[in-house]
C-alpha cells in the first residue's frame, strides 16, 4: 500500500512542481484569479474531507479495540462524506459555468480544473477502497490482529485529505 | 463532553477545523502579503503533521517514512505558498 500511496503522492508532487512553474511565470494572473473561484465551496470541502479523516481514523481505532460494529459505522460515514464531497464539488462546477469559469478561461482556470479533477477521481477510488474495507469488515474479514486492508484503506484515504490540504490554499487563497 | 475530549481524535479534529477556518478567514480581513502566505504555510505543516501524526498513526513508523511525508508537506507548502509571495 506504501508504494502506492507514495507513487500518487509523487504524481501530485509533479502536478505542484507545473502549477509552481506556471505560476512563476504569470505571477499577475495567479494572484487576482483564486478570488474568482467558489472559495466556500472550497472550504466546505476542505472541513468534509477533514472530519472524513476524523471519521476512517476512528474506524481503525474501534477495529483495533474489536468493535466491528462501530467501526464499519465510522467506515460507512467517511463514505458518506466522500460522496458530499464530490456532490459540493459538481455544484461548485455548475457554478464555475454560471460565472463563465471554463478550461478555456486562462491557464489558472485550466490547471485549476486539471489539479481538482484529477483530486476528485482520487477521491472517488477512495469512496471504492473505502467501501472495500467496509464490505470486508461486514464479511468479518478482519479481526484486532490482521487489520492490514483496512489500515491501507485508511493511509490511502488519509492521502487525499494530506493533498487537498496543500491544494485549499494553493487553488482558492494564494494561487 | 470529558468522553469527546478523552479520545486524541476528537482532539485533533478540533485543531484541524480551527486552523482551516482561519486559513479561510486570513484573506478577508487581510491583503495577501508575503507574511501572511508565510502563515498560511505554516499553518498547512502544523495540519500535514497532525493527520501525519495522529490520524496516519506514524508515530510508531520507521522514522524515514514518517519525515519524508513530512517533509513533502513543508517542501510543497513553501514552495507553493511562499516563494511566489517573494519573487
């Protein structure tokens, strides 16, 4: 899972080096167009994906006390928060069109567009890895010993969370 | 209440809400300067860690996994954050 984890951090780590270059180079443009984003919706985000992390962290912590029960509670709650996350994230779509915010503004909008989305499908894999766990610990796969599938799901969950922090103030407060 | 505030999660959580919500609050009351992208910098690494730390579980980890996640979160947040404050 490790090398997992740290192959997609990379790939983010890649992203962040372009985004820096860009905006090296257009350092006017950077700076004006974050307050044209939905910055509440951006921050919404940020506080779901957050108390997600509270959630799976806490699901790890009732499996390692042999409360299966509650931790597929907390594991079925970081579900749900993953899925209001990508819900606030098509409304702050819809409302980007709305306000003529497109790939096709300018090179902000475009690398805005491809560093958030490429976020959102992580974060969709994560629901699925999540919802893995879950159906794992409904069939009684783990036990207070063998937790190594779950404590991966949590680290790759935990991922996403650890990037959209770097991508909230980089996207929508300092660009 | 004394339940909420036994369990480190809760307490983390608690810390990690805060310091988003004043990482959105800086640039209403405040013009973007290189100071306060500094701060929101550093704010960013105290977050890093603490899901780092507390929600990862890394405590017990090898140390070169541990700092090298850490790290990842001071490179990028300065790099992403600060340096294009002061050129």
């Amino acid at each position: 899972m490790w090398v997992f984890v740290l192959s997609e951090m990379s790939e983010f780590a890649f992203f962040f080096t372009v985004f820096l270059v860009v905006k090296l180079l257009h350092p006017e443009l950077f700076s004006t167009a974050p307050a044209q984003l939905n910055t509440k919706a951006g921050l919404a985000n940020t506080l779901l994906l957050i108390t997600s992390s509270w959630f799976v962290a806490n699901a790890v912590r009732a499996a390692r006390s042999a409360k299966r029960k509650k931790s597929m509670g907390w594991l079925a709650l970081t579900i749900t928060a993953g899925l209001l996350y990508c819900a606030i994230k098509y409304l702050e779509y819809l409302w980007n069109v709305e306000h003529g915010i497109s790939t096709r503004t300018n090179i902000f909008f475009a690398l805005y567009y491809y560093l958030a989305f490429n976020h959102l499908l992580h974060v969709l894999i994560g629901i699925c890895v999540i919802g893995w766990a879950l159906l794992q610990s409904w069939l009684g796969s783990y036990d207070s010993e063998n937790l190594g599938g779950l404590e991966g799901a949590a680290t790759y969950w935990h991922m996403i969370d650890l990037v959209w922090i770097l991508l909230f103030p980089m996207l929508y407060i300092v660009g | 209440m004394n339940n909420l505030t036994r369990n480190p999660l809760n307490r983390v959580w608690f810390i990690l809400i805060s310091l988003t919500l004043l990482t959105a609050a800086i640039p209403e009351n405040d013009s973007l300067t290189t100071a306060s992208a500094a701060f929101i910098s550093v704010l960013v690494i105290i977050k890093g860690r603490l899901i780092i730390r507390d929600y990862m579980d890394m405590k017990k980890a090898h140390p070169i996994l541990y700092w090298s996640l850490v790290l990842y979160m001071v490179l990028f947040s300065i790099a992403m954050l600060v340096i294009p404050a002061i050129t």
